[in-house]
C-alpha cells in the first residue's frame, strides 16, 4: 500500500508493507465503492479503505476510513492517517465488504 496524498509527508511516497493475499477469493473483484481491508506485514495494525477509483486491472486508490490494532481505534499508524489517499495492490485486499449500489 502506498500513500498518494498524507498529511505530513514532503516529496517522498510513502510505502507501507502490507500482508499478501494472492489466492483470496473474496478479493478477487473488487469495485470503487467497496470497502477493503489491508493488514499490515506483522498483521498487528488494520487498514479499512473505501475505494474511490481504478488506477490499472490490480490497482485502486482509496481513503482510509479507519485504522485498528487489536481492539484500538487509532488516528495515525505505519505514518497514515485517517483521511490519506492510498493506492492499493489487489494482493494486498485481505477482504472485502461490498458497496451498497443499490441507492
């Protein structure tokens, strides 16, 4: 996972390991609007993303929505913040909670 636009950040991106999930199926297709999670190498810190745009076939761009390490809300981890625009690799999507397209 790789910051976009985070708070703080100069000139350089910013790359957060995250967890690999090459096989999950539940991962396989998801779309802008989904809300994906990403965890990090040491599986300690917990990503939720909202989805807001394709970047490629494997690749979007999201907003973090929230941030967890075990049962602790938190405002910043791995140096993001609630609200940072990131890109997302699909093999890093460890699930995803569909969208609601039906307004």
């Amino acid at each position: 996972m790789q910051a976009r636009f985070a708070r703080g950040i100069a000139q350089t991106p910013l790359t957060v390991a995250a967890r690999e999930y090459p096989l999950a199926e539940e991962a396989a297709n998801p779309e802008v609007g989904d809300m994906v999670t990403i965890y990090s190498l040491d599986l300690a810190t917990e990503f939720n993303i909202r989805l807001n745009a394709a970047a490629g076939p494997d690749l979007w761009y999201g907003v973090i929505y929230s941030i967890s390490r075990g049962t602790e809300m938190l405002v910043v981890a791995e140096g993001l913040e609630l609200d940072d625009v990131v890109s997302v690799r699909r093999q890093e999507i460890a699930s995803v909670a569909k969208a609601d397209h039906h307004h």
